[in-house]
C-alpha cells in the first residue's frame, strides 16, 4: 500500500459530511447555494459524493468563505446565534459567486474569498455590498465577469 494512500474510513466520512452540514447552515447558505457552490468547487451536487480529497478540499473552501470551522459537542440545548444569519444568496448572487469561484479555480483571480469579490463589486459598481445592488448592477457584473473569464480562457 502507498504512502500516500488515504484510507476512507466510515467515521472520518460521517464526521466531515456532519461539519459540511454545520458549515453551510452557519454561512446562512439555502440549499440551492450550497449545491451550486459545491458543484463550482467539487463537480458534484451532494456532499455524500465526495470522496475524501473532495471533503477536505470543500472543507477549506468552507473555511476561506469565513466558518470558523470548529465542530463543538453540543452541551444541553443548543444557543441562539450571537450574530444574525446572512441572508441566502439570490439567484444572481449565487451566479456572481459560482463566476468569481470559476475565475479562481481558472487562475485568473489569486482570492476565491468574499471580500475579494466585494473589493471587485465595488470598483464596478461603486457599491460596497452584494446584498445593495440592484437588478442593472448585478448584470454589470455578471456580465463583466463573464467577459473577464471568456478573454482569460477561464471557462
């Protein structure tokens, strides 16, 4: 058996589908962002396809999205959050955010995290927060970044 040879045992498996799932409800991810995200990062739309490579890659990608990623032992009932939950994204959002990760994984952007696209949103559109454009300013950026990956070979 090689070195390198990662053997994918049934409880490591449980307990990263388990922080994938805390993950994506402490993001305020709907189930239709976390899919479309996990297809742009994985290639697959269910966590439960994921080999292990593919949970330890979506897991860092969970981290550079802003979770803390610590899986804690639940003691008595669970707390309310201290900070209230994002929004889920829109179906525009999720587009800019599928794009932006394509721009990533192509190689043409150095950041896959929020802030780096919010930094680009802004010099776009002079709004500072995805959540305060509009229908037309959306457009602008999905259709700017459509352009930058079409002149970039990034998909």
């Amino acid at each position: 058996m090689s070195a390198h040879h990662v053997i994918d045992n049934p409880g490591a498996r449980k307990a990263d589908l388990a922080a994938i799932h805390i993950a994506k409800a402490e993001l305020g991810w709907d189930d239709d962002c976390y899919r479309d995200i996990l297809f742009t990062v994985c290639r697959v739309r269910s966590s439960a396809l994921l080999d292990h490579a593919g949970r330890k890659r979506f897991l860092a990608h969970l981290r550079a999205c802003g979770w803390s990623g610590g899986v804690t032992p639940r003691r008595g009932p669970a707390r309310p959050a201290t900070a209230p939950k994002r929004p889920a994204l829109t179906r525009p959002q999720r587009l800019i955010w599928s794009l932006w990760q394509q721009l990533f994984e192509a190689g043409v952007v150095t950041d896959r995290r929020m802030p780096a696209l919010l930094h680009f949103i802004e010099r776009q559109t002079g709004v500072a927060r995805l959540e305060w454009l509009n229908s037309a300013q959306e457009d602008l950026v999905i259709q700017s970044l459509k352009a930058w990956r079409k002149r970039t070979g990034g998909g």
